[in-house]
C-alpha cells in the first residue's frame, strides 16, 4: 500500500467542520463509547459481585494507582500523536514509530518503580502486592498500544474505536466465562486485564500496517515537538487525573477496602455519561487541529459541544440518581447500599466532569492545552484542600463532596477560557521541523 492514500485520507481533515460526515462520526464514536462503557460497567458488576466490597476496594486501589502511573508514563504522548499526525500526515508514520520508542524507554521505567513500591502501596498485604505487581507488569504493552492506537484517530477513527473496544469487551466475556466457574480472583481478575491489553496492542499494530502508519523510523527531530506537546499535555493530564483518582488514592491508604470498594461503584455509576460524551470531543479534537483557521463555524461547534455534553450527562445521571436506591442493591448486592448517597453526592460533580472533558478536548484541538493544564491545576488545590478538611469529618462523604467541586471549579475555569480564545488559530499553518 502506497503512502499517498492514508495521506489524502488525512488531509480530508481540514475540511469544514460542517462537512456532511462529522454528525455521523460523533454518533458512530458515541455507539462505540457507550458499547465501551456498558461492557466496563457489566465487568465491574461482575468483579464487584464476585469479590465483594472488600475485594471490589482493593481491585479499585490496584486499577486506581495503575492509572497514575499511567498517566505519568505516556508524558501526554496520546494527545501530541493525534495532534501531530493530524497537523503533518506526510510524515505520520515517523511521528508514530518516534512515540512508540519513547514509550518503551518510559514504561520500562514504570515497570521498575511500580515493581519496587508493590509492598508500600498494598500496605504489607502479599496478595494484594502480587496484584500490583500484575498490573505494572503491562506498563510496555500498555504505552506500546497507545502508541498504535492514537495514531488511528485523525484519520481512521472508527478503526481507532474499534481498538479501543477491544479490551474491555475481551475482558466483559471472560469475566462472564469465569464467574459461573468460581474462578475470579483479584489477580485473576488483573490478569484478564493483562491478557486483553496484549491482544489490543496486537490489533491495534494491525491496523496501522493496513493504514500505513507503520512501520516507520524514529527521528530524534520529532522527539522535541511531540514532547513539547506532551508536556502540555501531562501538565494538563496531572491535576486531572488526580482531580480524578486523588479521592481513591487516599482512600486506599486511610479506610477500609470495603468502604472503598463502595466509593468505587458510586464513581463507575456516575462516569457513566462520559463515554457518550467523549464522543463529542474525540472527533472534534483532531479536526480542529488540523484547520488553519477559525471560522463562525468553529465557534457553534463549540457552543453546541459544551451545551450538548451538559445536556446529555443530565439526562443520564439525573434519572439515575432516583432510582439509585432500589437500583444499586439489586445489580451489586446488599452489601453496596451505602453507595447510594455516596452516588447522589457524586451526580452534579460527574455533569461538570463530562462537559469539562469535552471543554478541555476542544482547547487542546486549538492547540491550548497549557489553559487545560492551569484550569485542572487549580482545582486540584481545591480537592487537596477540601479532602484535608473533610475526610477526618465526614469520611468517604468529605471525597465526594471535595471531587464534585473540584470538577466545577475545573470546567468554570476552562469555559471562561474557551469564550475568551482569539479569533485566529494559534499557529496556524505552523508544522515544527
């Protein structure tokens, strides 16, 4: 397969934002998203009912601390690999395989922390220290996939959805195979994850061979731009992520597992709209980085992102909320009850977490991701201060109220940003060397 081809494919993204096709590819990605979300939500009822709140809390520490770290490792590299095979389709391959080389370097790095800080982190419990050991274990084959997998999204986003469901439906089905049998265990469960993050990566190289974006050559003169955005990137992803996970982190080191445990399902209920949102800025992230300028167009599809996010995560999680109580116990068992306050406290902070998400996705695709980074920044102060303040009060109440804030302060921030962007693409016709 010629070069040409994908390229022509990517330079079909600088065409209008109105163009026919863009209504189509944010529902496909929605169908995919919310495929996505239903087989991590029916997976982690079948954990939580398997392991039980205290399992379901130490399940929900191991994913949690993972998480970070990977979010440290890839150094924002998911965003700056969309972002730049986007902007510079010619040499896309080159910016893929570059990514790729310094994702190993980082994940092996990962790998070895995570190793050493098992023991610490699982509080001298052996079995759950082998479950942290599982999961840093797939660090390389975690950032590897990235690496193949957000490559696809300029150009081939629906085979980047396809990737991306991969995993989670791989796992939803042996989950089911296994649960019957009585065969879920906490380190099994983590080695599902394991198993189905090593066949994504493999689909993932599959696909970006068919495409033409593999394999290429690492170039030490793309090492600068795409770190450069990453930095960006991993400013803005740092406070996010641990405006995100920083209520379960320390959860995990000050309760009980099964007091965690309960938190977590309060959380994976109420994220449940942001898949279907994401959807919204997944495909205007990589189109708004490829136009070289900002038309009235470009402002509606902002306007009409941001209400439609709020307006779709209301209308999940509202409902929701009123039937949490007969809801809750009847999917996780009776042992979970107590997330439902937990999940009413949860709801208004997860709409402002779903429309941020969307708001931070269109201000990286006009190449600002230093206003997400500031934004997120500040209301990670805002969950430091208020997790302080109210966990010795009001327990695992004090996080959700202290994540709900924060998410508002985050988006308030970013919204205000967003309105007051100029009317000229930052950079525009700007490719680095």
């Amino acid at each position: 397969m010629s070069v040409q081809a994908p390229t022509q494919r990517l330079k079909g993204l600088a065409e209008p934002l109105r163009s026919s096709d863009t209504g189509r590819l944010i529902a496909r990605t929605a169908g995919f998203n919310m495929a996505t979300t239903m087989a991590v939500g029916l997976g982690g009822v079948v954990v939580a009912r398997a392991l039980g709140p205290s399992g379901r809390g130490e399940y929900a520490a191991i994913t949690a601390w993972f998480g970070i770290s990977c979010m440290v490792g890839q150094m924002g590299l998911p965003a700056a690999l969309c972002f730049y095979v986007a902007k510079d389709p010619k040499r896309a391959r080159d910016y893929v395989a570059t990514s790729r080389t310094m994702m190993l370097a980082t994940g092996m790095l990962t790998l070895i922390a995570g190793l050493l800080l098992a023991p610490v982190l699982s509080r001298g419990n052996p079995g759950v220290a082998e479950g942290y050991r599982i999961a840093f274990g797939t660090s390389i084959v975690t950032y590897v996939g990235i690496a193949y997998t957000y490559s696809l999204q300029p150009g081939h986003i629906m085979r980047w959805n396809i990737v991306r469901a991969i995993q989670p439906v791989l796992s939803l089905l042996i989950l089911c195979a296994l649960w019957p049998l009585g065969l879920i265990t906490l380190n099994g469960a983590l080695v599902v994850i394991a198993a189905t993050l090593a066949l994504q990566l493999g689909w993932g190289y599959w696909y970006c061979r068919r495409d033409s974006l593999a394999p290429g050559h690492a170039r030490i003169s793309l090492v600068r731009p795409l770190a450069a955005y990453g930095v960006a990137q991993i400013a803005a992803l740092t406070p996010a992520t641990l405006n995100a996970q920083l209520d379960q982190l320390v959860l995990s080191q000050t309760v009980a597992s099964a007091d965690l445990g309960r938190y977590a399902v309060a959380v994976s209920l109420a994220s449940l709209p942001i898949p279907l949102v994401a959807a919204i800025g997944n495909v205007a992230f990589p189109r708004l980085a490829a136009q070289r300028g900002v038309t009235t167009a470009t402002r509606k599809l902002q306007d009409h992102a941001v209400l439609a996010s709020a307006g779709i995560a209301t209308a999940m999680l509202v409902p929701l909320a009123l039937v949490a109580y007969w809801l809750v116990p009847f999917l996780f068992g009776a042992g979970y009850r107590a997330a439902v306050p937990l999940l009413w406290i949860l709801t208004p902070g997860a709409i402002f977490l779903a429309c941020g998400q969307v708001t931070g996705d269109l201000l990286r695709g006009r190449n600002h991701p230093s206003v997400v980074a500031w934004s997120q920044g500040l209301a990670a102060v805002f969950t430091v201060v208020l997790l302080l303040v109210l966990l010795p009060v009001v327990g695992v109440y004090g996080a959700a109220i202290a994540s709900t804030a924060a998410y508002g302060v985050a988006l308030a921030a970013m919204l205000r940003s967003l309105r007051h962007l100029p009317r000229h693409a930052r950079g525009a016709g700007w490719i680095p060397n």
